[in-house]
C-alpha cells in the first residue's frame, strides 16, 4: 500500500474582475444650454427656406423647452411636428448638413461643467454614454465631439435612402432606461454602481435604473423629486466652446455606438438649407 499520496494541488487564487461602470448623460439642457434639435431653425430661417411662422414655433418651442415647462403631451406634440417635417428628406444630405453646422451651432452651447464631468469619468475608467431623445445624425456628431463611448437616440424609419416620416425608436422616457439596460448587459456594466444625470422629470425612469443620480438643471417636478430622495442636485451654468477648454476632451478610442440610430426631424428640415447653398454656390 502507497502511504505517500501525492499533495492536493493548491487551488489558484483568481481575484475578482474590476467592476465595469459607466455615467450616462442626457443632452439637452445637461450637456448643451439649447435643444438639440430646435437649434438648427435660425439658418434655415437666413437661407430663406422655412417661414416666419416656423422660425416663431420653433422659437416659442425652445423658450418653453429652457424654461422647464414642457410637460409630455407638449413633448409628444412636438415630436410630431419636427418628425413629420423629415418625411422624404435624403438621410445622407441629412448628416452631410450636421456635420458643416455642427460645431457653429452647437459647440458654443457646451456646458464647461459637464464637459469636466466627462473627463473626470473617463479618468476614473468609466464610459461616458450620451442617452438623448434628439435623431443620431446630431446625437453621434456631437457625442465623438464630447469623446463619448457610447450614444443613445431616437430612430427614425428609413425607405430608398430617404425619412418615411415614421419613428421605428423613440428615446425618451421609459426606453431610455430600457436601453441603457441592454447596454449594460452588452458591455457589462453595473449600473448599480453607475451614474446618470439628467434635467428632466421624463427621465426619471433612467435616473432610478442606476445607484448614482444627479439633477442637473432640473425642472420643478424633477427637483422635487431629487429633493425627496435626497439625489445631489448641480447647477450648470457656463457654456464654453470645448476648443477654448484645457486640457481638451479625449477623443474616444472606440466607435461611437448608435444603439438607436437616426436623425432628429428639425435637424432632417436642415437639408434644405443646405442644398440651398449648393445650388447657390454653383449658380
């Protein structure tokens, strides 16, 4: 009989892998000073393309908008509005506009504290992903502009190259939360441990589907609530051009992921505009 058994082998110690977080930013109002979306009126309204009356709803819209007062039904009428002005627009004239406007009209409107944000969570090892109800054709541009990871946005029906007018996906709400759910599970992150900021009281959904919430600029029913649940509450209040700011954004490393694609329809309206000045420039 064998009395000298061989030793159990020692089991290796794996240590536990680093928890993947992310912060997750609305766009409008948290990010950029303006809507997205309805930023782009003014240009249209100098190439002489849409109507006085478009300029003044669009305008009256944003004052509504900044002033914190659109509640859903107002939010889903507009929707409405700028979706059915994309009917038949060319998607790739569409971001071939954004991308000669983009940084006119919206890197101006960058709020230096969240830009700082941004860094701060890229320097901790966090995604930043920008989760906006505005179209990817304006969301993406302007995510890569920020060094973002990842973008969420709406998503407008495509036929032959061209907007049917129809929205296949829209971000606000509840499926933002939803959304950034199938993110995580993509990417694995713990939202638990994640942030999301956010102004709005639509995106309460998305500000309680992680353990980090912030009120950024809020409106009254979303101050309330942070206040209630004793969320911290932050104040943005300086827009910067991000080419005036140091140490600049990192650019990302990564493609930016439309996990839900397509443009904004006051931005999709920006095609004539353009065109426009095609033809004029070639006269």
């Amino acid at each position: 009989m064998d009395n000298h058994r061989q030793p159990s082998p020692t089991p290796s110690f794996q240590p536990p892998r680093p928890l993947r977080t992310a912060a997750f930013f609305d766009l409008d109002k948290t990010v950029i000073a303006k809507s997205s979306a309805l930023a782009f009126s003014r240009p249209l309204y100098r190439g002489g393309l849409i109507n006085r009356r478009a300029v003044l709803k669009s305008a009256y819209a944003q004052f509504v908008f900044l002033a914190g007062g659109a509640d859903h039904d107002q939010m889903e009428k507009m929707r409405e509005y700028l979706s059915s002005l994309s009917r038949g627009w060319n998607v790739q004239l569409v971001r071939e506009i954004v991308a000669e406007t983009l940084h006119d009209l919206i890197d101006p409107l960058i709020y230096d504290e969240a830009a700082s944000l941004i860094e701060e969570h890229h320097l901790a090892g966090r995604d930043v992903v920008i989760v906006s109800s505005s179209g990817s054709e304006l969301v993406e541009p302007i995510g890569e502009m920020l060094g973002a990871d990842h973008v969420i946005a709406t998503r407008m029906a495509e036929a032959d190259g061209c907007y049917t007018g129809e929205i296949d996906f829209y971000a606000y709400a509840g499926n933002k939360a939803s959304a950034i759910r199938e993110l995580a599970a993509v990417e694995g992150y713990d939202l638990e441990h994640s942030y999301a900021y956010s102004d709005s009281i639509t995106d309460l959904p998305l500000l309680e589907a992680v353990g980090h919430p912030f009120a950024v600029n809020p409106d009254r029913s979303l101050r309330r609530e942070a206040t209630a649940r004793e969320w911290p509450v932050l104040v943005f209040d300086r827009p910067v051009q991000l080419k005036q700011r140091s140490p600049g954004l990192r650019v990302s490393s990564r493609p930016v992921l439309a996990a839900a694609a397509v443009g904004a329809a006051a931005t999709a309206a920006g095609i004539v505009w353009y065109a426009a000045r095609r033809r004029s420039a070639t006269a």
